[in-house]
C-alpha cells in the first residue's frame, strides 16, 4: 500500500507510474485519495481544537463553581456538553474518511521503478539474459502429459477421482523426484544463508491484507468459510507476516527466510490447451525465498535473489531466460519483478517457473514492518520474494528435455537426492 505522503508530494510519479501499468484510475483514485486526506486532517484539527475548548473549559466550570458562580458555570457547562456532541460527531465523521481512505488506497497498485518499461502483456516484457542450449530430441519425443503416463509417475485420473481437475498423484519416481527436487532447493538455501521456515498453509485475513493478496486477490484463493481461513496461494504470504506489526533491530537486517509449502490456486477462468498437464495447476509444491532490508540495499538484494535461482536453474541443466517484466504485467504489489522460464524442449515454448520481486515499502506499509536507522528515526522496510522454485513446470521442463530412447536422464545435482540416476 502506498503511504498517503507519496501520494500528496510525489503525485505526477505516482500517475505516471501507474500509466506505465496502464491503470485506468490512477489520476482519480490518487486525487481523491489526496483529497480525503486533506478534510481527514480539517476534521482532525478540528476534532483536536475542541477536545482542547472542553478542557479548558471543564476546568473553569470547576472554578466556577467554587467561587459561587453559579450561572456563569452552568453557561459554560452547556458548552461543554453542545462541544462534546460535536466531538462525538467528528471523531465518527473522521473514522468514515480514514475508511474510506484505507479502501482506496488498498485499490491502487505498487508504483513501477524507472527502469521497468512501459507495456500492456508478456509481450512487452525486456528479454535481459539467456542461457543454456536447447536440447535436440529424439525422433518421436513425447510432452511430459505421455511421459507420465508411459513411465506410470503423475496420475491426473488420480486426482480427479480423489479431488478433481488440478490436483494431480505423483507416483513411485514421480513422488521421489517431488521430493528431491524441494530437498534440493531447501539445501541451496541454506548455503545462500536463508533460515529455514515450516509455516502454516492457511492464513487469516489479516495476513491476506498485509502482503496485498486481500482485496486484490481473493477470488483466486481457496477460502474455509466456516472458520475465515484461506489456504495460501505461495509461503510468501505466511512467511512475510511473520513480521507484521513488527519493529526490526537493524543488526538483524537482512532478514532471509525460505520455506517449502503446498500452494493452492483456484485459477478461475485459465484453463485451455496451452496449461496442459502440469502447466497450470490448482495445488503445486514450492520453494520461496522471501528477504527484508534497508530500503538503499534492496535492488542489490534483487540481483542477489535473481542470481540465486539462476544458479538452480544451471545446476538443473535447465536452458532458461531472465526477463525483465513491464508495467502492464507485473503483480498487484510489485515494484519491479523478473521471471525466468525454462525452454520446454517438447512443447517447444517457453515455461515461467519463477518470479523475483521487490515491493520496496508496499507490503512493508500494510504490515507496519519498520526499524529504527541510526539516526533514531523509524523507516518502512522493503520486502522482497521469490520462486526459487516451483515445481510443476521444472519437473515438466526436466522430464521433456531429458528423455532419451532408454528413458528420463535424473540432472546430475539431483541424483543423490532422489537416488536413481533414470526413470524407465
């Protein structure tokens, strides 16, 4: 959530900021925005000026009556009383612009950084490195949907029996490479220095609307209407509000945590040929990083973040590329994001397995994640995640781009996790 100050002093970057994302309603919401402010601090003042009166004045109606003057203290009284209604109605006036205040600003997205470009979609996005060759496969190569079937790992009949469409069995190797992938990426954490976090998988609402999911995002989420839960749709969600309401020590800075969780997703209305298999799903494993610094170091931690999955990526054998997003595709919250994707060798297209973003002081502002610099005075602190990684189009990339006539060749790195060097 951009904090009200922006808005007022920095108003032609924010709406210029926010056209790069092509958002409609940026001049009125950030004027009206503006402008609620404004008669919230009218009314405030005024709220305040009068408390003042009716102490004062209070305290000369006792006076008063102890001096035996008892028509004067009675005249006073009833302005006390006529200035406490008014107090009264102010004070519920105020509590109706700071609502209304809170709604709009929950409606306007991140500001873009200067560097990200101006666009509409995918299309527009900056394309900044490649790596890796494309494998050449064999005559009669398969895409992991016949893969999996012809090797009996993933089971989509499974899981519409068990759940429905989106929620696939992994099988024997399948359910192995699953796991040595997430042991994987925990390990490489773990050396990068992340502590690591076991969160819950459902989130209050709370937590919804401190990293930005609520209001934006609710239809996406799988909600538990009984008890007011929903289940979390990436650990960014339950691992940043560990740090809500939080006042951090600046020795503790940076903050770097990672955690393997379930991810569900309703994914209404994306369903098509181009999110076969396990392209889009509605329940996937992933591992996030998530870190928290000083506004003047976060861009070098994106770098950092962006380095680190791009050596997963590597080490996987994985031909990828970094793209640089526009404003007309990044996230709700994000400042600045870069996806990588993976080159699916069988389905000949490229495949997004990870996003890393820095929201700078947006979540920070819902959350109240703050400390102290060294002059004394209290800062927002910028949050930043990443997928490092998701599973589903890594184990789609890795069992496309690795078949061979004998079978599915296991990336190197993985075989001392998963225990077999091929699936046959």
């Amino acid at each position: 959530m951009l904090q009200v100050h922006v808005l007022r002093e920095e108003t032609n970057r924010v709406i210029d900021g926010l056209k790069k994302r092509n958002f409609k309603d940026a001049d009125s919401l950030v004027n009206e925005a503006i402008l609620i402010d404004k008669n919230r601090k009218e009314v405030q003042k005024q709220a305040d000026d009068l408390k003042a009166k009716s102490n004062i004045d209070s305290k000369k109606v006792g006076e008063l009556m102890k001096a035996g003057k008892i028509e004067e203290a009675n005249t006073i009284k009833s302005a006390v009383a006529l200035d406490k209604q008014n107090i009264k109605s102010g004070e519920e006036r105020l509590e109706e612009l700071e609502k209304r205040l809170q709604e709009i600003l929950y409606k306007i997205p991140n500001v873009p950084h200067p560097n990200v470009p101006a666009g509409k979609g995918a299309e527009d996005n900056t394309n900044v490195y490649e790596h890796g060759a494309v494998p050449m496969l064999y005559p009669g190569a398969l895409p992991h949907w016949e893969l999996i079937k012809k090797y009996d790992i993933i089971d989509f009949d499974l899981g519409v029996k068990i759940s429905g469409a989106g929620f696939p069995v992994y099988k024997g190797k399948g359910a192995k490479l699953q796991r040595a992938l997430i042991n994987f990426f925990l390990a490489e954490a773990e050396k990068a220095e992340y502590i690591e976090i076991q969160p819950p998988i459902v989130v209050n609402e709370a937590s919804g609307y401190g990293t930005g999911q609520l209001p934006d995002k609710e239809g996406q989420m799988y909600f538990a209407t009984e008890d007011g839960l929903y289940l979390i749709p990436t650990a960014e969600v339950p691992i940043t509000n560990m740090y809500r309401d939080v006042m951090v020590q600046e020795e503790n800075l940076p903050i770097k945590n990672a955690g393997y969780t379930p991810c569900f997703r309703r994914e209404a209305g994306s369903w098509g040929a181009h999110v076969r298999g396990l392209n889009r799903l509605h329940q996937f494993d992933k591992v996030e990083i998530v870190q928290i610094t000083k506004p003047e170091n976060s861009y070098n931690t994106l770098d950092e973040m962006c380095l680190h999955v791009q050596g997963l990526l590597e080490k996987l054998e994985l031909p990828y590329r970094k793209l640089l997003l526009c404003g007309g595709d990044m996230g709700f919250n994000s400042a600045m994001t870069y996806d990588m994707e993976v080159f699916s060798a069988a389905q000949q297209r490229w495949l997004e397995v990870s996003s890393v973003s820095n929201f700078e002081t947006y979540q920070a502002n819902r959350l109240k994640l703050r400390y102290k610099n060294k002059e004394g005075k209290t800062q927002l602190l910028h949050t930043l995640n990443g997928s490092a990684l998701a599973l589903p189009r890594i184990v789609a990339a890795i069992l496309e781009n690795n078949q061979t006539e004998e079978g599915i060749r296991i990336p190197e790195i993985l075989r001392k996790y998963t225990g077999f060097d091929w699936i046959k």
